[in-house]
C-alpha cells in the first residue's frame, strides 16, 4: 500500500508559487543535517525568467508535488490529523534547452522524500505533460546549468556536501533507478592544500588572473572545449557563461593559460561556503543577519569548479603550471583542502588521470540518469 495518496501536481508561475516551490524544496530536506541550503537571494533571483535570461530560453516549468499521508493507526482524539495536511514530496524544474534537437528535457533542481509511489506518480505526470510537447527523454537530476553540477549523489552520503554539489540522501539512486537508466559518472576529487611554501613553475605559458567577464567574451571558445561531455549537454555559450558569473558570485576567480597570445587552459575557483550556508539556513528571513556577518571572512576549503588545457597544449607542462598555481592561490586564501569537480568518469578521463598523478582522491559519485518513453 503507498504511504500517501490524493497526490496533486502544482505549477509555479506567479511570484508566491516560486515561493512555494522553494519551501517545498527546503522542506523534504530540512531534517537531513548535511543538506546544504542554497543562498536564499540567489536562488530566488535565479528562478525568476525575468532576471535568468539563460533559464527562460529553457522554457522553465517549475514543479511541486504533494500528497496526503496514509494514517496506519487511527490518531488520538487530541492529536492533529497529519493526513488532512498536504505533505511535499517532489519539486523539480522541468528544462528544454533549445540548443539540443534531440527531444531531451533536464529534470533539474530535484527534491523528493523517501516515497517510491510518490516519485513514480510524479514520473508518470511529468511523462504525460512532455509527452504533449513531443519530448520522448528526459535526463536528470541536473543543476540550472547542467555543467555545475549534476547527477544523484551515489556514495559518501557521510560526508557533508561541498558547496554547489549535488546531494540527496541515500534513498534516491534507488528511486530514481526504478524507471531510469543510468548513462553517465562523475567523481568529486579531494586533495589537502600543502603546508609548505609553494613556487610557480616555469613552462610554456603566461598564466594571468581571470575576470570572470571574459567567460562569455574571449575565453568561450575554450570555456566550450573545457565543457565537452558525455552526457549530450550543450557547450556553455554566452547566455549560459553570464549565468555562472550571477550564479557563482562575486568571490569567482581563477587563472587563465596563454600561450602566443590564445587562451589555452583555465581553471575556476570558489571558496568552499557550505558549511557557513549551513549554519545560517541559506540566510532565509532573518538568518541573513548572520549570513551578512560573516559573508567576508575567510574558509578553509575551497573549490575547483573546471579547469583543463586543450588537447593539442596536453603534455607540455602547461596543466602542472596551472595546478602549482591553484595551490598558491589556495594557501594564499588560507585553505585547508579542495575539492576539484565533479569530473566526468572515463575510461579515457585525461582530468582523472591528471589528479590521480597529482595525489587528489576521489570520493563522492554521482550517477546521471536518463528515461526514455
């Protein structure tokens, strides 16, 4: 017998239903101590189309699904009837990029309780709605930009997220793979910061700081050739690189590789924030008090968002450059450790053979799914 029923699927579409979606969101996941709420600004200003330019061209349909709790015992006369108030059971953001010609939707920004039903009820809405719109596959779970992040956490649910990870709890690789099919893996790679000085390499390229303004100018041809992928996600284009710098904030920065005067090879970097978004619930209402207070100080992780050199300057010593200097600037901010990716898996991985030359472990997977109909 499912655990709930009466399930009905809401669309949000005014101001008050993307608020709802957002509750419906933090609440399946509130009582989980490693989940890691989003920046509250951030993520209202991102499901807004009217302030998402890159969203809006994906013709965003932002779903929330509920249900009523099955009783097991009759409760007692003083005891609230939970099965008369509505429980949230799934949200999720229904994407169709117009860059893709193969009939693919994105199920992104994914949030579901601990109910088999419920996820298939959900599964079966959203089939009929695609199916209406002449999609016959979607792929997910994957983040507003799929490149940031995508796919089910599928191991180390013990360790607490890193900032801008996927993570869910254990359940959901289960549910997800009662209807889906699984098509690609990532990893995320940890590595500690050494303690001891470091000094820049010398090789064949001129490495200077990025300003996060040229992803979506003069460094996007090789921001599209660092974004290749198994999973059939567009290249980030100019929409799509103007989105990271919102998304990410003011505190991306990293290093760019020239040589004769082309960019060869990046790498993006981001302090590590989960543990202080935790702490502080995302800075919802007045938790942004405390937020705003500490917004400037330091951390002691950081991250790698991308990095990589194009193929034909592999092998010269331009990623080492790019690695020791990644290390300088991380004990320059005072980090402890980093976690680079997650990086796509592979028997031909160039990215996890690199850093696995390089002492970094991986540890959280993440499995992307695909459903087709």
């Amino acid at each position: 017998m499912s655990d709930y029923f009466n399930f009905q699927l809401h669309t949000a579409v005014s101001h008050w239903d993307r608020r709802t979606f957002l509750s419906y969101s933090q609440q399946i996941y509130a009582d989980d101590r490693r989940w890691t709420p989003l920046e509250a600004s951030r993520i209202q200003a991102a499901l807004n189309p009217a302030r998402n330019p890159h969203l809006a061209r994906m013709t965003p349909t932002l779903l929330y699904f509920d249900g009523l709790r099955r009783m097991q015992e009759r409760p007692l006369p003083a005891t609230p009837n939970l099965a008369s108030i509505e429980a949230p059971l799934v949200t999720a953001a229904l994407l169709q990029d117009p860059r893709r010609h193969d009939r693919t939707a994105y199920l992104a920004h994914l949030h579901c309780a601990n109910s088999k039903s419920a996820l298939l009820a959900f599964q079966d809405k959203i089939v009929e709605e695609l199916s209406n719109q002449g999609i016959r596959r979607f792929v997910g779970p994957t983040a507003f930009s799929p490149h940031l992040g995508s796919g089910a956490l599928a191991s180390h649910w013990q360790l607490p997220p890193p900032h801008l990870t996927p993570y869910n709890p254990p359940y959901l690789p289960e549910l997800l793979a009662r209807r889906m099919t699984p098509i690609a893996q990532s990893a995320l790679f940890h590595v500690d910061v050494p303690a001891t000085a470091q000094i820049a390499l010398v090789g064949p390229a001129e490495l200077r700081p990025l300003h996060p303004a040229q992803l979506s100018h003069e460094l996007l041809p090789l921001l599209a050739a660092l974004g290749q992928n198994p999973a059939g996600f567009a290249p980030p284009d100019a929409l799509e690189a103007d989105f990271w710098q919102r998304w990410l904030g003011p505190a991306l920065h990293g290093w760019v590789a020239w040589v004769e005067r082309q960019p060869v090879g990046l790498v993006l970097l981001l302090p590590d924030l989960a543990a202080r978004l935790r702490r502080w619930r995302g800075g919802r209402g007045l938790w942004w008090l405390g937020l705003t207070a500490v917004r400037h100080q330091p951390v002691r992780a950081g991250r790698v968002l991308l990095g990589g050199v194009l193929p034909h300057w592999r092998g010269q010593g331009v990623g080492r450059q790019l690695w020791r200097q990644t290390l300088l600037s991380a004990q320059a901010a005072g980090w402890q450790t980093m976690t680079i990716g997650p990086v796509w898996a592979g028997k031909e991985s160039t990215a996890v053979s690199f850093l696995q030359n390089h002492h970094a472990l991986p540890q959280q997977t993440y499995q992307l799914y695909e459903r087709t109909f």
